[in-house]
C-alpha cells in the first residue's frame, strides 16, 4: 500500500527525516512512535505531498508520489489527519464533513458522500448532536472526532493519523483508539504517529521507532512491546523494571 | 429635513460602491490572506470597458459582457503575477499589488484616454428623479443599491450554500487542511480573483452614470475600499456593507459642514483612526484577529 524508500527531507536546509524506509501492508495498522522533534509530523507532511523530499521515493498503490500534489495524493486515496486536527473552525461539523468528501465529487461518486456521511455520524454520534455547531467551539477531543471523521469521508484506502491522542483526557483517548481500532476492522489501513507508544503498539500490527530523524527499530508490535530499549526510553520503564 | 434625508440618499448611493470595492477586497483577503490593492482597478475596468462595448450592441448586455472580460483579466493577473510566488511576504504582495494598479491604469491611459466616461442611466436620464416624499432620488441609485443589495445575497448564498463556495471558506479557514480533504488551493485563489474582479467590474458599471469614471478612478475607489473593509474588519463582508454606509453617509454630510475638497480627507482620518485605535475594526471579529500576523 505505502512503501517508503531511504527518504531524505526537512525544511531548506535542514534535513529532518535522513533515509527513512517504511512499508505499510493493506489492511494493517502500523504505528510510528518517537519523541518530541523525532520528525514524525515532517514524514507524514512528506508523504501527503505538503513538503517536497529531498530525495527517496514514496510509492502508493504502486505510483510514485514523491513529487505530486497534495490535492492529487488525497485523490488518490491517501488522507491525513493532522497534528492538532486543524478543524475548519469557522465553519459548521456538517460542512467540515461534506467538505472532507469533496474528493468524492471529484470522484464522480458525489451521490456516496450523504450515504457516508449518516456512518460517520453513527460512529460519532457527538458529531451529530453538534452538527450545527462551528467546528471551533467542540472541545479537543470532539474536534479529533471531526478531523478522523473528516479524514474518512474522502473513502481513503491509507489513513495516516498525527498524534490522535494529543492534549486529551485517557477516557477519550481509550474512545478514540478504540474507533481506530473500528476502522481497521472495516477494512481501513492506518498509519498511525504517536508519543503514547504503549496505546498505540496495543493497537498496531507493527511499529517503528523513529529517533531524530532515523528508524532506530522496527518490528512487530509484540517485539517492540518487549524491547528492553524501547520499553525504557518509551513504555516509562527504568531498566531496573525489566 | 428634506435636505437631510438627501444627504443620507447621496451617501447611501457612495456606500454603495465601497461596500462592492471592499467586498472585493475581502474575498481575495480571506482565500489568501493578500490585499490586494488593484482591486479599484477592476471597478475602472469594468466601467470603461463597458463603456466602449456599449457603442456596438445593447447596454446589459455591454456590462455582461465588461464584467466577463474584467473577470478574466482577473484571473490572469492571479495565474501570470500571483501564482508563482512561493509564499510571498505581505510587504511584497502590497508591492506588487500597486505595481500592478499601476501597470492597469498607464494601460486604460493609452486605450482610453484621459477623458471621463460614463454609461447612459439604466433607466430615465439624469434629470429624472423619484419623488419620494420630498427627496429626489434618481432612479440610478435604485439601480446601484438594487443591485448591490442582490450581488450580498446571491454572495451568501454562494458561499453558504454551494460545494465551490464552502471550498473557498476552508480554503480560508485552514489552507492546509483544504488541501488535505483534497482541494486545489491554488484554484481557489484564482477563483477567487476571478469573483472579486467581476464584482467590482459590476460596481463599476452600476455608478459610473452616477459618478463617472475616467482612467484613474481606480485608486480613489481602492483607498475608499480599503478604508471600509478595515473600517468593517477585514474579511467581513457582511460588516463592510454596514462600514460602507457609514462613511458614504459621512462623507455626504462633511460636504455639507466642510468645503467639498474635505470629502476625501475624512475617509482617510477615518482609515487612519480606525488603524490606530481599532485595527481589527469596528465589527472587530476572528478573521480581523489574524492580521495581527502582519
Ligand atoms: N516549519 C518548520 N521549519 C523548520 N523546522 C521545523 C519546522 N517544523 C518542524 N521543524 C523541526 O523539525 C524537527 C522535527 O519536527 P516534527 O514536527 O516532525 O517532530 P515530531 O516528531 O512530529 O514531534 P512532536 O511529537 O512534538 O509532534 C524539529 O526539530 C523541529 O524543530
Ligand atoms: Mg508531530
């Protein structure tokens, strides 16, 4: 589905993200997980097109991305939902909604988008109590509802997710895994990014450990899990614990 | 009292037209974040241009066409000069966007001339008027208002209610995040050049029998603009008409106090105050808070 290979990239002139490969199965979910300025929102902005690599190839579906176009990469069927959900604030839940269909009226499956948009409200029945309210004026965690929900009306084949348990309180977080968790039994891919590594491993097939910039580790969830290093620097275990 | 309500009539007929010149401003400010400040070059455009094409057929259909033709000057200026520029500074936005006012009026100089233009009255001539319980009103300014008052509705609805203009409202709430439920961003931007200068063309076309229109015409009506779209808050359209009334009523009425020559002077003290005291103008709101960025 995803296959990323020795990707260089950053900001002018600093290379943030130095030859980082990753590969993301269908129906998997993989989940990313590294410290503060590790460079996880830098890789998934690369992917999705907003920064330009540097060098490295990104293949999706079998096409090389590396040089389209945001707009065309989400046409393509691969969504983010960004760091800090970046919600249309002024405008209301339904629009943010609609709005994260357009690409399926592009698709010519405009007719699919009402359909959907009744599931997502399903899935996030506090969306639909607020549907006339401005995106702005939901607390944190229903704004990461609207931003998954919106991510999800573009039908995405690859659902990337930035730090979905940002700022939010455990109950919601354990709620919004949960619906990840949904997601992936639906059929969806995920890639999810995360500093809360022992919910996100939990969730995810396989992992990677991303540390300025480089993958230090990858494995399966249940190897990271059990990794003696990643359970210090990571799990909030001293070497003592293990 | 009479003479009252006519100062009220003729400043009404002037906010008019700002209240076109800066909703023009603010489509353009709130899909990119630049003033731009050719925005009273459209105005000129559409009204000489309609001017011209009204010698060779009828006169609505002169000003349909002077609006598409100002519409696409628009969205070349957008796709030649604006386009390319990869995240520009706004002090070289501001920059380009007078370069280019000037580069249309030297333009409209040579085609036109130097000489004022001004359309036939849509209805009756100049000397008609309406009496309407001891003002006389011309039946231009029921035209201009009219028509203005219909341009803000269908605007609403468009924004509000159709799939381009909710793309165009996320284009300006969140660029990224537009981008990201897959709208070209870029399009937006020369839509919304394109939209803004067929408004201001329309506006254009509605006072120039009223107030005329010569080569030059476009700055003045930008700094009026401007001051009305600050003055409403920048972005806020809704504002700006009532800002508009406001000034034109204003304006109307410091004829009356001050030598005529002052007119002008008072919109500017206006922008300047305004600027000073309450830069995220008188409605202040959140799209106003962002041009603390600059
Ligand atoms: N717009 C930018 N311009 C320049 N440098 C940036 C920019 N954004 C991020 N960086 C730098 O890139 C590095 C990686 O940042 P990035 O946001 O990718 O980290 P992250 O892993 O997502 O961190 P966090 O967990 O805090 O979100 C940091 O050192 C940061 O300072
Ligand atoms: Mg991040």
């Amino acid at each position: 589905m995803l296959k990323i290979d020795n990707l260089v990239s950053g900001y002018d002139n600093l290379k943030v993200i130095q030859n980082v490969s990753i590969k993301v199965n269908p129906g998997e979910i993989v989940s990313i997980i590294g410290a503060n300025g590790a460079g996880k929102t830098t890789l998934l902005k690369t992917i999705t097109g907003i920064l330009k690599p540097v060098s490295g190839s990104i293949f999706f579906d079998g096409q090389d991305i590396s040089s389209t176009k945001t707009e065309k990469i989400v046409h393509l069927g691969c969504s983010l939902v960004p760091e800090g959900r970046q919600v249309f604030a002024p405008m209301t839940v339904r629009e943010n909604l609609i709005l994260g269909g357009y690409v399926q009226y592009k698709r010519k499956l405009g007719s699919d988008v009402l359909p959907y948009l009744d599931r997502i409200y399903k899935l996030f029945p506090r969306l639909l109590e607020r549907e006339t309210q401005f995106a702005g004026s939901l607390s944190g965690g229903e704004q990461q509802m609207l931003a998954i929900g919106r991510a999800m009306m573009a039908r995405p084949k690859l659902v990337m997710m930035d730090e979905p348990s940002m700022g939010l309180a455990p109950l919601v977080i354990k709620e919004i895994f949960s619906i990840v968790r949904m997601l992936r039994d639906e059929g969806a891919t995920i890639l999810l990014v995360e500093q809360n590594a022992k919910a996100a491993l939990r969730l995810a097939d396989r992992g990677y450990v991303l540390e300025t910039g480089k993958v230090i580790l990858e494995g399966s969830s249940k190897e990271l899990l059990e990794n003696d290093d990643v359970k210090c620097a990571y799990l909030g275990k001293t070497k003592k614990d293990t | 009292m009479e003479l009252l309500l006519q100062y009220i009539v003729a400043g009404i007929t002037y906010g008019t037209i700002y209240a076109i010149v800066a909703i023009g401003f603010n489509i353009i400010y709130n899909t990119t974040g630049i003033i731009n400040f050719a925005q009273g070059e459209f105005v000129m455009l559409g009204g000489m241009t309609a001017f011209t094409l009204k010698e060779y057929m009828p006169l609505p259909v002169a000003i349909i066409c002077a609006v598409v033709i100002t519409m696409i000057i628009g969205a070349l200026i957008e796709i030649v000069f604006i386009r390319w520029l990869h995240k520009p500074s706004v002090l070289r936005m501001i920059i380009i966007t007078i370069g280019l006012s000037i580069l249309i009026r030297e333009t409209a100089l040579h085609i036109w001339g130097e000489g004022v233009t001004a359309l036939p009255y849509f209805t009756g001539t100049s000397v008609t008027s309406v009496n309407l319980g001891g003002v006389f009103i011309s039946p231009q300014v029921f035209w201009a208002v009219g028509i203005s008052s219909i341009v803000v509705i269908l605007l609403g609805i468009f924004f509000n209610f159709t799939l381009l203009g909710k793309q165009m409202r996320a284009c300006s709430a969140n660029r990224e995040a537009a981008r990201l439920c897959g709208i070209s961003t870029q399009n937006m931007v020369t839509f919304s050049f394109m939209l803004s200068a067929a408004i201001g063309a329309l506006g254009g076309c509605i006072v120039s029998p009223i107030t005329y229109i010569s080569y030059d015409s476009g700055s003045q009506l930008a700094i009026k603009g401007f001051t009305v779209a600050i003055l409403g808050g920048l972005g806020n359209s809704t504002a700006a008409v009532a800002a508009a009334m406001i000034l034109g009523i204003l304006e109307s009425f410091s004829i009356w106090a001050l030598p005529a020559a002052y007119k002008d002077v008072v919109s500017i003290a206006i922008m300047l105050i305004i600027l000073f005291v309450k830069p995220s103008g008188l409605f202040g709101n959140a799209a106003a808070a962002r041009l603390k960025e600059y």
